[in-house]
C-alpha cells in the first residue's frame, strides 16, 4: 500500500498545477469575485480529473495513490457548488451537491478494506462533515427558492449527526429551521429550534474549550 500511495513526478507536478488554480479560486471566492472563482476552480478540476476514474469499484479493483486525489476533488467542488450557489446559479449548484451525496453514497457501499476514510477519498474534509455541508447548501437552494418543505428536509437531513472532533467547522442549522418553520406558520416548531440552536451553540462552544482553542 505505501508503494502505491507514493506519487511520481508527473502527479507531483499536478498536485501543484492543482494547488495553484485552487489557491486563487479561493482567494476570488473571499472576495466574493464568485465568477473568477468558478473559473480558477474549475482548471485546478481539470488537473485532479486526469487521476481520478469515475467509477468507484474501478478504483477499488485498482487500489492506489489516486483515492488521495478524491478528496481534494471532493472539497473543490463543494467550494465549487457553493459559489455557483451564490451566483443564483442554483440548477448547476444542486447538481454538483447531488453529484456529491452519489459519490458518498457509493463510497459507502463497497468495501475498502478497512482502510480509514481520511485517505480514501474524504480528505481534508471528514465525511461526515461533507455530507453536512452538502445538505445545508441544498436546504440554502431550496430556502432561496422559498421551497420550503425541501429547504426544511434538507437542513433537518444535518442535524443527524452529533458534534465530534470537528465542532469548530459545525454550521448550527436550528436558526435556519427556525426561520423555515416561521415562514411555514409553525410557531411551535420555530419556539423549539431556537431552544435548540442556543444549546446547540454551548456544546460548540464547550467543544472549543476542550479543544483549548487549537484547530
């Protein structure tokens, strides 16, 4: 397994073809440039795709270094849906976040052999907190879109999971389902998830304490 996860120079060097498009992509993007961003992001995919098979079990049949590429596709296109997302692009957003939910799906469903999932594919960002992040930008689509049924199953879809070791990456969604239940005349509903996003915020904020403020 090291041997395979040993990259050659020519990966190397897309490695870094990659961190350069990517590194400004994400500059435009702070800037709120969305437009400039897309196109940065999408050369540094460009790079990434030439090592990455689309089909999973093919990858699997082939164990090798490319799994590593996987994450870094997978936090780019994310950056990706996002800033589409904020240009009201939301039909090419929602395809890019459900292109996302397949792919950990499929992930999910075959077997790696016991390897972890921090260098098959969900690296740097843990899987569980992709899967999150996804379905808040879907449940943000559908709140734009004032679909507020979906908006709702969407953000609920990321309350699943408890807090872990990544708290401090942790959107707290209840003030957005407190929104969306106002909007759809459930008071009830709204009273409660304002309860929730406040006890919500103490464990984040007890979580960083424990962490002694270190990321």
């Amino acid at each position: 397994m090291n041997e395979e996860l040993r990259l050659n120079s020519e990966e190397v060097d897309t490695i870094e073809s990659y961190n350069k498009f990517n590194n400004i992509g994400f500059e435009y993007f702070s800037r709120g440039d969305y437009e400039s961003a897309i196109k940065n992001m999408e050369k540094a995919l460009n790079f990434l795709e030439i090592y990455i098979p689309t089909n999973i079990k093919y990858i699997l049949e082939n164990l090798s270094h490319r799994l590593l590429f996987l994450g870094l596709k997978n936090e780019l296109l994310l950056q990706l849906g996002i800033s589409y997302r904020k240009l009201g692009h939301y039909y090419k957003a929602r395809r890019i976040f459900e292109d996302l939910l397949y792919f950990i799906k499929e992930f999910d469903s075959n077997n790696f052999l016991g390897f972890e999932d921090v260098i098959l594919g969900f690296y740097p960002i843990p899987k569980d907190e992709l899967l999150r992040r996804v379905w808040n930008e879907i449940g943000l689509i559908y709140k734009e879109l004032k679909m507020y049924n979906k908006a709702l199953d969407a953000f609920y879809k990321t309350t699943y999971k408890p807090l872990n070791n990544h708290s401090h990456l942790y959107h707290n969604p209840w003030l957005e389902i407190a929104y969306l239940h106002e909007q759809l005349g459930n008071s009830k509903e709204a009273k409660s998830a304002k309860k929730k996003f406040k006890k919500t915020n103490r464990q984040i904020e007890k979580a960083d304490k424990k962490r002694g403020g270190q990321w």
